[in-house]
C-alpha cells in the first residue's frame, strides 16, 4: 500500500507570546488534520509567516522575514498583526499566496488546505489534548482574551486586533487544566489587558469543577489558584479591583507576581497618552500591595521621549522610581507608529533627548535592580529549572518573581542530584548582580 502524501508547513513566528499562541493554535488544528511540521525552510510544502507590526521595528523585522521565507521557499502565507495591512505586504512581496490578518486561525487552516492540499487518512497521528506548543514544555502562554477597549494615543492593537473578546472562564479553565495535566508546571496568563478581562460578556456566569464562576479577574485568579502549577498574570492594568487578588498571592494560590504595563509617572504625559486609570495613587497602592504580600515582585514598561514629555515630567517620573522601587522594569524610546493618534501630537521630543533620557532610566533602574537582587542573598527561594548551559555544568532556572525570557535567572552550579527540566526545587542564593541570582541547592 503507497503511503500518503504528508505534507510539510514551516512556521516562523515574530513579536509578542499573545502571537505565539496564535501560532500554537494554527500547528494544533494543522497536526489534527495530518500535516508534518517542518524545522527549516527546505523541508517545507509552505511557509507561514506570523507577523508583528505593533512598532515600525517590528514591521520592519516582519518584511524581512517574509523576504527571507519568500527567498528561500518561495510558497508563503501570512498572517498577524501586520497582516492587517495586506497591501504593504503585497507592495514588496506580491507573490505571497495569502494574508489574514490575527487571531484569523481558520482561515490560515483553509488557505494551507487549499495551497498544500493532504490526503484523508484516519490513521493520522493524534494530537495532545493540550495542543502544540512552541514554548519548552515545562511552561506555556494562556490566552483569556483577544483585543483591547482602550484607546492609548500611541496603540494601534484595536485595530489590528478589535475590541475585547473574553474568552468564557470554563473554557479557559478547561485548558489551563488540560496542560498541566500534560506536564506544563508553570501557566503564563496573558492578554491585551488582562484585568478588564469579561467586561464585554458582563462578566457571565461560567462552570468550571462543578462550581459557578464569574469571567471576571478576581474568579480567574481564584481558579486558577486550584492548579497544581505556578500562575504568573501578564498585562495587569492597574485597576482598582485588582487589588482584590493580592491577598490570594499572599497564600501562595497564585504567584506574588504582577505584569502592569504604567507606561509613565507623570499625569500629564498619561492623559497624553490617553492610558486608563489614575496614577496619583498608585504609589500608595503599591506600598499597601508589600504590606499585604511581602514577597510580590511587580514588573512594569515605561515609554521614555513621548511627544509633550518635558523636563519636569521625567524628573517626575525618576522621583517616582525612587519611591515605588519596582523589581522588575523595561523601558522603550518613543517612536512614531502607523495610524496612531500620537503621531499627530505637538511637541516631539529630539531623539537625542530620547537617548539621553532612555540611558539615565535604566541606570537608575540598575541601581534599584541591583540593591533588590543583592537584598536576596542568604535567602532560599523556590526555582523551576530550564535547562543546563552549553558547557552542562550549570543550571539555569528561575525564581516565582522571573518570567521566562524577559526577567532574570537563577544560575546553580553545585547540584549533586540529577534535575530534569521543570522540577521546582529550593536554592539558596549566594550571590547576585544587577538582574540575575547565583545559587546553590538548599
């Protein structure tokens, strides 16, 4: 009997893990249907191209890649973020066979079926009930909710990727479950804003282990919290209710851990920026949030040079390091992005301004970095392990206040029993530098 014809997809996937779960859906349904995956472009029937397009940056890198699969594959489908914008595609690469736009998984599905047409068999591979991932497998992304209801002066997400789309709890909670029961230990929770999460549904009555829950934050922590898994919540707008949830990391049901994108410090920039939510007390709320939780790590994004930013605004915001000493923090340069609002603001800032002020940030957030790390020595914390080096002889893991890839980690070089990746085991730290721990087993 001749075998059948399996063919082979290439995915490359760009920009942020919201993407990455899009293009985790797109390979679970394509192995459900037959396809192979294929790791290089060679190998591939078709490529798929997931997009970013949030900053010209990132247009750019997505252009490139389309070039590079186009160049060395030739048979191209493209979706994302800057699929959005089909006809700046098709103006470089008008040879692509497809673009969608995000979150448009079935329509990918169709155009491979169409350009890469596969065989029936029923004898096809099964597919985990978890799905595929394209993260290690000791963790992975779980997306509550597609779009955003903001309107940020500098954001075009709402156009690219509509209005808030919640995701009902039972069925969020249904695959959250289903991973861990694959072996994910740690459960990345993300959105576009994580905390408005089922205010276009009103918030409706979901089940979930024969109990009601709300589709509401505060219900999603509590569930979650059921897990027998690390819950870290991404994208957190600091909204009142919020607070709510503190006291659940508190009792270690979810990790001491919150994502919260504030942008800036001072009132002035934020209403320029059109961001939700009061700043003037939050300092305040971030002190209350220690004291109910010690151990909480808050990590944060800032946007440095915003049009109208002057010089008392960033001393504004430098004072306002100082006192909330966030643990964890990233900062950006301001950059014009494509049919967002900001664009058409008075009073651009230079770039060299931008530079400078970009640089006096992060050493001011270094100094903060490195008097919290060096706070850590001489106490143990629990660490989940990633991996090993390149040279095997050391360990690298993470404590509850590092997320993976963006925050720092935990290096271990004594460890005399074997550890596999995903244990979560205790360390003592020993040493420290400005964003990373160095330790030994406890």
């Amino acid at each position: 009997m001749n075998a059948l014809k399996q063919p082979k997809v290439g995915i490359v996937s760009l920009g942020c893990p919201k993407a990455l779960v899009d293009s985790e859906r797109i390979i679970t349904k394509l192995r459900s249907d037959g396809y192979a995956l294929s790791p290089d472009y060679a190998g591939a029937d078709i490529v798929v191209v997931n997009t970013c397009g949030f900053l010209d940056s990132a247009r750019d890198e997505s252009l490139e890649a389309i070039g590079e699969a186009m160049n060395q594959n030739g048979k191209v489908l493209v979706t994302g973020c800057l699929g959005a914008e089909p006809e700046v595609i098709r103006q470089k690469f008008p040879n692509v066979l497809g673009i969608t736009g995000p979150h448009q998984y079935e329509a990918v599905v169709s155009a491979i079926h169409e350009h890469a047409p596969i065989e029936k068999n029923k004898f096809v591979d099964l597919v985990p009930e978890a799905g595929l991932k394209l993260t290690p497998r000791h963790y992975a992304y779980l997306k509550i909710s597609e779009g955003c209801n903001n309107k940020c002066s500098f954001c075009i997400i709402p156009s690219m990727r509509g209005l808030l789309s919640s995701r009902p709890l039972g069925e969020v909670m249904t695959e959250a479950d289903n991973l861990v029961k694959s072996g994910v230990k740690e459960l990345l929770v993300i959105s576009q804003d994580t905390s408005a999460y089922g205010q276009d549904i009103k918030y409706a009555q979901s089940q979930w282990r024969d109990k009601e829950y709300r589709t509401k934050f505060y219900d999603l922590c509590e569930a979650m919290g059921e897990l027998d898994a690390w819950v870290r919540m991404h994208y957190v707008y600091p909204y009142p209710h919020v607070d709510e949830v503190i006291p659940m990391m508190a009792q270690n049901k979810i990790l001491p851990y919150l994502d919260i994108p504030f942008q800036h410090a001072s009132p002035a920039v934020l209403k320029n920026m059109k961001r939700p939510g009061k700043i003037e007390k939050t300092a305040e709320r971030i002190h209350k949030w220690r004291d109910m939780c010690p151990d909480i790590t808050l990590r944060s994004t800032f946007i440095v040079g915003f049009p109208g930013e002057t010089d008392k605004d960033f001393d504004m915001l430098m004072d306002w390091l100082d006192e909330v000493q966030l643990d964890r923090v990233g900062c950006f340069k301001y950059e014009d992005v494509r049919g967002a609002t900001s664009a058409a603001l008075d009073n651009h800032v230079p770039e060299d301004v931008k530079e400078e002020r970009w640089h006096a940030f992060m050493a001011k957030q270094q100094e903060i970095s490195a008097a919290k790390m060096q706070a850590k020595i001489g106490s143990t914390q629990d660490c989940i392990i990633d991996g090993v080096t390149e040279d095997g002889k050391t360990i690298i893991a993470r404590s509850k206040a590092d997320a993976p890839e963006i925050d720092g980690n935990v290096f271990i070089n004594n460890c005399a029993k074997p550890v596999t990746q995903g244990d979560i085991i205790p360390v003592k730290i020993t040493d420290a530098d400005e964003y990373d721990l160095f330790g030994e087993v406890s």
